[in-house]
C-alpha cells in the first residue's frame, strides 16, 4: 500500500472514529439535555401544584372566614328579630291576661288557686294576696272562698300569691311570675321548653 493510501485509509479512519466519537457525544449531550429538561419540567410542574394547593387553600380559608362572618351577622339579625317578636308576643298576652281579668272566668280561676292553697296549708298558718289591681275581687274572694284575703304592696299584675310562714313557703300562682317564666323559656322552635 503506499503512503497515500495509507495516509488516505488513516483519514478515513480518523474521520470514522471521530465522527463517531462525536456522534455519541453529542447522543449523550442530547440526552442529558433531555433530562434536566425533563426535571426542570417535573420541578416547574411541582412548583405550580404547590402553589395552586397553597392558593386553593387560602381561598378556602377567605370563603370559610366570609361564611363566619355572614353567618355571625344573620344570627344576629335573627336573634334580634326573635326578640322584637317575642316582645311583640308577650305584650300581646298581657293585653289578653287583662282582658281575662275583667271577666268571671277569672274570678273562678282566683277561688280555685285560693282553695289550692288551703289546701295544701292545711292546718297552718296562711297568707294569701292579690295583686292591687285586684282590690275590687277582694271581697267577692273572702265570700266565695270563705278566707280571707290580703292586697299586696307590689303588684304582680293577677293571681294570687300565698304563704306559710311556719314552712316559710310562697305559692306563687302570679301572672306576672308566669309571664317572666314563660319568656324565660319561649323558644321559636315550637313554644316554651318543656
């Protein structure tokens, strides 16, 4: 073979491993390019769940503080609503309450609490009241129910009022006592807690 076949097979050679030796190279850069892509890729990917996780629970937290707040308000609307009607209710049954004291239901309902509380006193010693706006039933109550009976000092709007001072007991049979009571436990879920 002569030189320049040599020399020709020599740069044939050089060239073939050189351009394979580049070839793999630049296969190996292509892939290693490849792979911090694909890592940068799976980070950016990581990063934006994290941040739409982290925003999506900040909006949650914003809502359920919004709600809080709504509610807080409505149930305070509500409350004082309730009471405007409760307040509206019990006037109402006072007026109902005096309109029955003007009548002979009410004189009867007075004889049967009275004779209640003789009966529960028996032998001892007994006090029963009316409330002052009652003064003109006074008599009509010691004739119907033979005892007598006392005017209070404090009104308690009707009813009666009795005491044992030896037990030291107070039957308290009030309207006024009733009406504190009544709205004490009316609820708007159906009436007064029983």
């Amino acid at each position: 073979m002569t030189i320049e076949e040599k020399l020709q097979h020599f740069y044939d050679v050089s060239v073939e491993e050189a351009s394979g030796s580049a070839s793999q190279a630049l296969e190996e850069h292509k892939k290693h390019l490849a792979k911090m892509f694909s890592d940068h890729k799976q980070t950016r990917q990581q990063d934006a769940q994290a941040q739409i996780k982290a925003e999506t629970e900040n909006a949650k937290r914003e809502v359920n503080k919004a709600l809080s707040a709504q509610q807080l308000t409505l149930k305070r609307n509500l409350t004082a609503r309730e009471n405007e009607l409760k307040d509206e209710l019990f006037v109402e049954v006072k007026e109902r309450l005096t309109q029955f004291m003007s009548t002979t239901e009410y004189e009867d309902y007075l004889v049967r609490k009275i004779k209640e509380a003789v009966d529960f006193a028996k032998d001892d010693e007994l006090f029963i009241f009316l409330s002052p706006e009652d003064e003109g039933l006074k008599h009509t109550m010691m004739a119907r129910t033979g005892f007598p009976v006392q005017i209070s000092k404090e009104p308690f709007i009707g009813g009666i009022r009795a005491t044992i001072p030896s037990k030291n007991i107070l039957i308290d049979n009030s309207f006024m006592e009733s009406l504190h009571t009544l709205r004490k436990e009316f609820s708007f879920d159906g009436g007064p807690k029983a």
